[in-house]
C-alpha cells in the first residue's frame, strides 16, 4: 500500500513521517508549496491522458479549496470518501464535475452516521477500556499539558516544547489538553 499524506506545513510532514513512516511506503506533501499538484500526480502515477491512471481512492477529512484539486489524483471509478470539512467549505460544484467526469464512487461519512451503526457502543466502549488501561493511544497533531494552554495560542519556533495552533500566524490544527490531577499545595 502506497500512501501520500498531503498536510499543510512542514510540522505535519514531520510528524506523519516520525509516527508513520517506519510502515514504509508513505509520501507526504505540503500543500503550500507552490508545485504540489504536480508532485501529487507524479506519485499517484496521475496521467491527464490516461483516465485509468492515479490513485484507487482518497480518504478526506479535511474539505477545503484543495479538494476538487486533490481529487483529480484518483483515478476512473476510484473512490473518494469524505468525512469533514475542518478547513473550511468545499467549492461542491468544483468537486461535483471532478466526480461526475471520473464517475467517483464518492461515501460521505459522519460521526453521526458512525454512531449510528450497530455496534457502535460495544466499539467505543471496547476503544475507552483500553484507552484507560494505555493498551491503545489514540493520535491527535499535538497534545500538551492544562497548564500551558496559554502557549498553545500564540506562535512557537520550531522544536519549542509547546505546541501551536498557530503556524506563520494561520491555525494549523487543533490541539488536545491533558488534564492531570493538581496536587495541593
């Protein structure tokens, strides 16, 4: 499995290759770099030529401008899977005439739609229980402690020890806080 990660600034790529790349096979793109269309199809094996070239499918979380861009890497009949929007609205008539031209098979899915399912409980009861026993560590961008949440507001040099929302003055992600006990005294 090939996989190419397309995040917004170097801090991701970073951390998507330090957490992932050990599993090999993964490429990652910062989409504020004036090429990275071209450096997407090149490694989806992307032809405009040849409809049955690109990527068998794209899972997207984000939504955004960059989308209906991002999508032409898959390939005819490929399969797109939308789950969110975090950057902001999709131009959906964009979106819609790159589905329409490649035939997408396109599911849209929600923590609505997820919560939905049958056995929805028993799975987030089950991914809880081992949260709590540290058997599983759930992934976020960044995550640091209650007490430094004011830091976590302004912008921070690469490699402080705080993390950011802020990145060149944009919000790059959201960050989750750890809530540790306080000791009296």
């Amino acid at each position: 499995v090939r996989v190419v990660a397309l995040g917004r600034g170097s801090e991701r790529g970073i951390w998507l290759c330090e957490h992932y790349g050990k599993l090999g096979g993964l490429s990652v793109i910062d989409v504020t770099e004036d090429d990275w269309t071209n450096l997407l199809y090149t490694l989806c094996g992307t032809d405009a030529l040849d409809p049955e070239s690109g990527a068998d499918g794209m899972i997207d979380g984000c939504g955004g401008d960059l989308l209906p861009t991002a999508a032409q890497a898959v390939k005819a009949k490929g399969m797109l899977i939308s789950f969110g929007s975090c950057t902001g609205e999709v131009d959906q008539a964009a979106l819609d005439a790159v589905i329409e031209q490649k035939q997408l098979h396109v599911a849209r899915e929600s923590a609505q739609r997820a919560m939905a399912s049958s056995d929805a409980a028993a799975f987030l009861s089950s991914s809880l229980s081992l949260m709590v026993e540290g058997k599983y560590i759930p992934h976020c961008w960044q995550m640091g402690d209650w007490r430094n949440a004011r830091e976590c507001l302004v912008p921070q040099r690469l490699g402080s020890r705080f993390p950011s929302l802020c990145n060149g003055g944009s919000k790059i992600g959201r960050i989750i806080l750890k809530m540790t006990k306080c000791s009296d005294g």
